[in-house]
C-alpha cells in the first residue's frame, strides 16, 4: 500500500482511488474515457453503475483497474434480496467490488439485526463470485453512535471496507468521519472516504485519518494538486 507522505508521487497515490462516475446521465463514450484515464494514470479502480459493468470489464481486461459498482443505490432502500441480486448480477458480468448501502433507516431505527443482515446478503452473494465488499454509511445522515454501530455491524456481516458517503446524500468525506470510522473497525477492515475528496490535500487529509480508499470522480485533478468539481 502506498503511503500518504506529501513528496509521493502521482502514480502512489493514484493507487488509492476508485476513479468515480456515478451521474445517471453518464454515456458510454464517456464510461470509455473514464476507463482509459484510469488505466493510464493506474488507478485502483473504476467506480460505475451496474448496466456499464460489462463495458468497463472488457475496457480493462489488460490491465491492473479493477470494476467496482454499486448496490441499493443510492438511497440504501431496496430489499435485502433486491441488492443481493443485483450483486450477484454484477459479479457475474466481472465486477470485482462492489459498493452497497446500508438499510439507513433500518439503522436510525435501532433495528441492528435487520442491517447485518442486508449486508450479509449482499457479502455472501458477491463473495461467492470472488468480489470484495464496501459498506456505504451515509455518514452525513447519521450520528457519531450510528456511525459506530454500522461500522460494527459490517464487520460483523464479513464486509471488506466501510465507506463515508454515495456523495448523493447531501453530504461527504471528513476527516472527523474517517477517523471515527478507522477506530470502529480497527485495523482489519479497509476505510473508503467518498464525496467531496477533490484536492491533492483532501486526499492526503483522508489518508492520514485512516482512509485506504478514496472514492473521487476528481482522480486526475487530486493527483495533479488541482481541485475538482464533482461529489461523486
């Protein structure tokens, strides 16, 4: 894993971002350069919607980029069978990540067993395929105890990493959220900081703060020192 010092070169920190294009309007020929920017600068990921799975797979079949996408997205309000299917769909057209939602109002209703279990489905059916999963939060809606209480219950449901925000939900990234949710987790789990990391330094913030994945549609830009626009 690269490391966060501020002399790094572009290409280490590269290697922490899913480079993001979630918008609904996205086009191909625009997922078509989302995956040539990715497999030039070397990053870890791409970060789509379902339906441009295949695409993305066939884009970057000769390359170390992984195809991530997401699931319940990006309310978090499917049912727990609706988001395994479409894990499980995903994983079979090539994902190797993906990146669910919590149950939000599951978890603000104290109904942890509800949650584990809407991410365990999603965990056993991506990892049947060999997929790893990314729990997202939504921190913003959330309380620091909430916060706590699903990074547990993800690390109960064998989740790999836990993550900050959709950057749909009216918030993103801090480095406050970070830190609480590295600490949640201990060491054994990764910590995906998402929305509104636009910067060189956002990144670097992130990473300090116990991030080991940084979800940004602003890729190019955070590795040049330049600032991006996009949550997401």
């Amino acid at each position: 894993m690269p490391t966060p010092d501020d002399d790094q070169a572009a290409p280490d920190l590269a290697g922490y971002i899913d480079h993001t294009l979630l918008a609904p309007n996205a086009t191909a020929d625009e997922i078509d350069q989302l995956c040539a920017e990715a497999a030039e600068h070397h990053f870890a990921s791409v970060c789509v919607s379902p339906t441009w799975v295949p695409r993305c797979v066939s884009a970057l079949q000769h390359t170390n980029v992984a195809t991530c996408t997401v699931i319940g997205f990006p309310s978090g309000a499917t049912t727990s069978a609706t988001k395994a299917a479409e894990a499980a769909e995903a994983v079979a057209t090539g994902a190797t990540e993906v990146d669910m939602v919590i149950n939000i109002g599951a978890l603000r209703s104290g109904h942890a067993e509800v949650v584990r279990d809407d991410i365990g489905a999603v965990v056993e059916a991506a990892t049947a395929g060999g997929a790893i999963v990314k729990v997202i939060l939504e921190t913003s809606m959330l309380t620091d105890d909430q916060k706590t209480a699903a990074c547990v219950l993800a690390v109960e449901a064998g989740a790999h990493f836990v993550k900050t925000s959709t950057g749909f939900g009216g918030g993103g990234a801090t480095v406050e959220d970070v830190a609480l949710m590295r600490r949640a987790v201990g060491e054994d789990l990764g910590v995906k900081a998402s929305g509104g990391v636009r910067t060189r330094e956002d990144a670097l913030a992130m990473i300090e703060a116990g991030a080991t994945r940084i979800g940004a549609s602003a890729g190019i830009a955070i590795i040049g020192g330049g600032a991006g626009t996009s949550d997401y």
